[in-house]
C-alpha cells in the first residue's frame, strides 16, 4: 500500500514532469495533461495538481471517478481554478468550475475515460460503459465543465 508521503511525492513529481513538458495544444475528444491550481478549502492556499483536461463539444472539463478527492472538494468549495501555462501566449488562465451531472457529464466520461491511459479502481463503472450506463453514476462522479473569467 502507498503512503501518504510517497502518493504526495508521486504527485510533486507529476507536476514537475508537467510543467517540464512542452504544452500540448487542447483536440477535441483527447486528453491534454495540464498543471491545474485550486484555492484550498480551510487554507485559502494555492493547491496544485495534474491532471488531463479534455475538450468536449469545444468545452473543457475537468473528470474524477470520485467526489472525496481533495481536488474535487477544494474545487466544488472555490467554484474557480487556474490552469498553468494555459493562455495563447504561454500565460495561465483562471476559468470558472461548475459541477455537471447527467447526460452532459455521462457523455464527458464516456469520451474522456478510454483515452485516459489508466481505470480508476474507485469507478464504478467499466471504462468502456456507455452514456447510459454512465448517466446514473454522474451524482458520485465529478465532472467540472471550465469557462474562460
């Protein structure tokens, strides 16, 4: 089993490995791996993390099988976050955060999860499932739809 100390040091590393890499340009339907910033919920504390935002329908979201990560929570607490290194010219870029569910998020899921490189053993459904089988987990899943402040 993990330790906390070493899932943080695998995180830090993430990051790092990010903001190493050049920035791949957002394509419908593909995950990009981004540096994603969130105010803390109890320290008001820039939180960062990596994790791939993907374009659909020309929107980008934000995806999580689960709703008790830290991530999600500070998140749904600050109803904002920034991307690193996410503007035109290089810049990061503030967008607002809402919380999704049903058919919108279903169909997020469904596009973003075969291409995520990865199943999460918290998901509660086969990376695979349809947008029908997806729609009645979308209360327990967090998908954030982003729009440009």
């Amino acid at each position: 089993m993990t330790s906390e100390a070493d899932w943080r040091e695998m995180a830090a590393r993430a990051i790092e490995d990010i903001r190493a890499a050049p920035v791949q340009p957002y394509r419908e339907g593909v995950p990009a791996r981004r540096v994603v910033r969130v105010d803390g919920r109890r320290t008001g504390r820039p939180r960062p993390f990596g994790i791939n935002v993907t374009r659909v329908g020309g929107r980008l979201y934000l995806c999580s099988s689960i709703r008790r990560r830290d991530w999600v929570r500070n998140l749904l607490a600050a109803g904002r976050c920034t991307i690193e290194r996410d503007g035109p010219d290089g810049t990061d870029t503030d967008y607002s955060a809402v919380l999704v569910e049903g058919t919108e998020a279903a169909e997020v899921l469904a596009t973003y999860l075969p291409q995520a490189g990865f199943e999460d053993p918290e998901l509660p459904f086969a990376v695979d499932a349809s947008i029908a089988e997806i729609a009645p987990h979308t209360t327990t899943t967090a998908v954030f739809r982003l729009a440009p402040r």
